[in-house]
C-alpha cells in the first residue's frame, strides 16, 4: 500500500487550523483550572472515561482498526460516537492512519514513529502538512470496511459535530466553567494520553515479544490509556481484544469487553495469551 499519499511535504508548512485548534484547547484546559468545582471534576472524569475509554480505546482502536470483537450495529455506532468525542478526527480517518501506522511501524511510512524524535511522534506530526481529517474519499481507501457504512462517512465529515453538542449540553448545564473542565481539560487530557502510545511506548518499556518495530509495554501509559499501553504485546497481536497478558498487566478494555462477552454482546473476541497463541473466543 503505498503511503506517500498520507506523507505529502509533511514538514514543509504549518498546519495552522489544527495548530490554532490546539492552542485554544490548551488555552481553555489551563482556563479550566481556575474555575475548578467537584461537580466540573467528575462531569470531566466521566466524559473521559466515556470518549477515550470506551471511543478510542475499545472502540475506534480495538474494534474499528483492528475487528478485534464483534457487537451490535448500533454499539459499534455509539463507540464511534464517543470516538469522535475526543477530537482526534473521525472513525475513517482515525482507522485508516492506525492501519498504516501497523504496516509502516517506525519505517517510512508510519505517521508518527520516535526514530524521527519523541516530539513528531506525540503530536508535532499533525501539526505540519496538509491535514486529512475530512479527505473521506482518500482515507477510506484505507478503511473501505468502514467507508461502506453512510453513517461512519457522516461521522468522518462532520467529526466535530458531537463536541458542539455537547458543548452546548454542558453550557446549559453548568456554564462555561463546565464547558472548560468537559470539553477543553477532557479533550486536551484524552489526547495527550493517547498521544503517549505513539511516543512513550515505542521508546521505553520492556518487550516480550521480537516484533520488527520498536514497541513496548509501559505500565504508566496503560495505567492511563485503559490498557493501551502494553504495546508490544498489541504490535505482536494486533488483532487481539487483549493487550494485557499477564495478570499484573491491568487491561481495563479487556476487562469491559470480556463483560459485554459474559453478557451476550460481544462475540467472535480475540484473545493472545502468553505463550503467544490468539484465540478466537465466541460467546455462547
């Protein structure tokens, strides 16, 4: 698959709508720390837990990239939902630079590899070039499985939607204050960590498994990202709904999905085991 498409003149020019949009997301997440109130604490908690949790971490990563499991239309669309909840662009273009980023790990190609410095790869990589989020047409050719549903390509073109919405949901409710610690603290928090995967776990941790890239398990980022952190045992099975293997490698993610499996909602789950083997688990 060539890849270049994705690469074009990435370091010759600011991406100064993306850019502008991060500045005033941090703007407002610092904002929010004046402004701070128990209720505005767990409003943000919870929306955390709901858009990078359930929306990157078991749904646009875990089932969307990598079909790991299987649910209910409607519970794939809701993930996506929450997805598009964390601003990291919509479920076609999120799936679509995650799969090259698997094809291309730390070689030329991949998005956002440390070997071309820690910085590119948390996030100096999507604030240079020309962005992609709504080039549906160019990005579902990495993702045609999603392409193929009218709703992800909604989603995809208007990712930004939901946020509004809540913005608004969140204004009526508690004000700006809210607004502040619901949208720009969550948001900023929630990209961070999940930027840390692409940074931190490709630089340090240790790894069990010889893959060909330079992925590893780093306990704090998992601790932070709902399980997402044991990298290396993702890259060694990506398609596996299990990234936690070990009993001391606590998978939040896996622990919800071997629920909705023990309750008849997820089948066809993927699961690595130590030893190596991938299994196939279907719920009765």
């Amino acid at each position: 698959m060539n890849t270049q498409v994705i690469d074009i003149e990435k370091r010759r020019y600011v991406n100064w709508p993306v850019s502008l949009t991060m500045l005033v997301l941090h703007a407002g997440a610092i904002a929010a720390l004046f402004v701070f109130s128990p209720r505005n604490l767990a409003v943000a908690a919870f929306l955390l837990c709901g858009a990078t949790g359930l929306g990157i971490s078991m749904g646009y990563h875990r089932l969307h990239t990598h079909r790991s499991y299987k649910v209910p239309l409607w519970l794939e669309y809701f993930l996506a939902v929450c997805g598009a909840l964390t601003l990291e662009g919509g479920p076609i273009f999120w799936v679509a630079t995650h799969r090259i980023h698997h094809q291309n790990s730390d070689k030329p190609g991949d998005p956002h590899t440390p070997r071309e410095g820690g910085w590119w790869a948390h996030m100096g990589w999507l604030l240079v070039g020309e962005s992609k989020h709504n080039n549906t047409r160019l990005m579902g050719k990495y993702a045609p499985d999603l392409a193929k549903h009218r709703f992800y390509v909604w989603l995809n073109e208007y990712h930004w939607l939901p946020t509004l919405v809540l913005a608004a949901i969140l204004f009526w409710a508690g004000g700006l204050s809210m607004v502040l610690w619901g949208v720009c603290l969550r948001v900023v928090v929630g990209l961070h960590v999940t930027w840390l995967v692409n940074s931190a776990t490709h630089m340090w941790g240790y790894r069990r498994f010889a893959t060909t890239d330079d992925s590893r398990n780093n306990w704090w980022v998992a601790l932070i990202t709902f399980g997402e952190g044991w990298h290396n045992n993702h890259h060694a099975h990506p398609t596996s709904a299990r990234h936690g293997l070990a009993w001391y490698e606590l998978d939040v993610s896996w622990i919800l999905i071997s629920g909705l499996k023990y309750l008849g909602i997820a089948r066809s789950v993927q699961a690595a085991t130590l030893d190596g083997k991938s299994t196939a688990q279907r719920a009765a």
